[in-house]
C-alpha cells in the first residue's frame, strides 16, 4: 500500500533548469517596451502564469508583450536550458513504480514542447497540459484541475512535484498535496507545507524509499531503528 497513485508535475525549475533563461527572456521584453526591471526580481516571480507576471509589472494585461517574451525566450534561451540533475531518471522511476504522471505546467502549449524536445524529456512525457489549456494560470488551481481529468484516482491520492510557493498555492486550492525541490531558487522556509523537499530530482531517486511516494512497507523498513 502506498500514500499516492499519480503524480502531477511542474516543469520549468522542477523537471528542467529554465528559470533563470525565462527571467532574463522577460527582462528583455519588457525593456523593448521601456520597462526597466531586474532580473533578480522576475524571477521570484517565475511559476506564475506570465499573465500574471505582465500585470504585476506592468498593471495590465498585455498579450503581445507575452509573445515576444516567448519568441526571445526561444530564440535566445532556450538553447540554455538543460534538464536538472535526475530529471529523466524520476520520469522512469514513477513509470517503473506504476504511477500515473502528468505534465501541469504553467508554460504555453508550444513553448512547452520546445523545452521538452530541448531536455530531451518528451518521450517519457505523453501526458501534458498548459496554460495554453485553461483559463486561469497559477497560481489558480485551474492548470491542476485539468492534469486531475488525466487520472481516475480520487484527488487524495495525488501529490504534485512543484518548485515554487505559486505550486503551493495552486495544489491547497485544488486539495492536492506538494512535494518540492529548491532546485527553482527558493528557500526550504518559502516551502514550508509541503510534505517533503528536496534539493532536486535525484535528490529525491536518491532518498525514494523513505520518500512519500515509497511503499509504506519500504518506507517502515527504510526508516530509522528498522
């Protein structure tokens, strides 16, 4: 017996290291549009929809401005991206453990095929959703509530891996729990609530048998005085 049946995950700063590349990439769109504003700042500001991060920079919406982000973000950054350190080796672990995994990402729809097809990642990655996909992006529950229609297990048995307080947020709203890597550049303190963290995927294959997503007898007999 085991505490989850499927596993939802974010993408950028938790399965691939693109954070910082998104920041810089927004950096420069907004200088195009005479925005001036530090990269140190947007990027506590990555794991949000970018909707979101144009209104709190800006004060309005503004799509076009979402696109070159985009655009520069492919055509500049993401030959930088890299998968983080046990990325591929987490996907195969929850497929060889049989669990039902999907991809909920506050990424478009086509800029999260780029990163996928750059990590080398998109074969272990059939199922997927976007922001591209609902109408509200995190950290609104709404990317979750469609990566939940992917699995027929009740909404307790599901944890998300996420890297930011924006998953936080989204998976409480949505009833799901959390495991996360500060691999996205945040504190172990700014995730606090989740039920476990570690410093990244292979952290987490490292410490499997007495992680979460272990057998409950695999984690009695991993666990200390057993």
């Amino acid at each position: 017996m085991r505490r989850y049946q499927a596993v939802l995950l974010d993408v950028d700063g938790t399965l691939v290291d693109s954070n910082v590349a998104h920041a810089h990439a927004w950096v420069e769109a907004f200088a195009e549009r005479g925005v001036e504003i530090d990269a140190e700042r947007v990027l506590r500001l990555i794991g949000m929809g970018g909707d979101r991060v144009i209104e709190l920079v800006t004060g309005r919406h503004d799509k076009r401005l979402a696109d070159r982000r985009s655009k520069l973000f492919r055509e500049r950054w993401l030959r930088h991206v890299k998968p983080l350190l046990g990325a591929r080796e987490l996907l195969l672990q929850l497929r060889r453990e049989g669990y039902q995994y999907v991809l909920a990402s506050a990424a478009q729809a086509d800029e999260l095929e780029a990163v996928l097809a750059q990590t080398g990642l998109a074969d272990l990655c059939e199922l997927r959703t976007s922001s591209s996909e609902v109408a509200a992006s995190k950290p609104d529950p709404a990317s979750i509530e469609a990566a939940l229609r992917w699995v027929d297990v009740d909404r307790s048995r599901v944890v998300m891996l996420g890297d930011t307080p924006y998953d936080l947020q989204a998976t409480r709203a949505a009833s799901v729990d959390l495991i996360a890597f500060t691999s996205g550049g945040w504190s172990y303190d700014a995730l606090a609530g989740a039920v476990a963290i570690y410093a990244h995927p292979a952290a987490l294959v490292a410490a499997w048998a007495r992680s979460p997503l272990a057998s409950r007898a695999t984690a009695d007999l991993s666990s200390p005085g057993h």
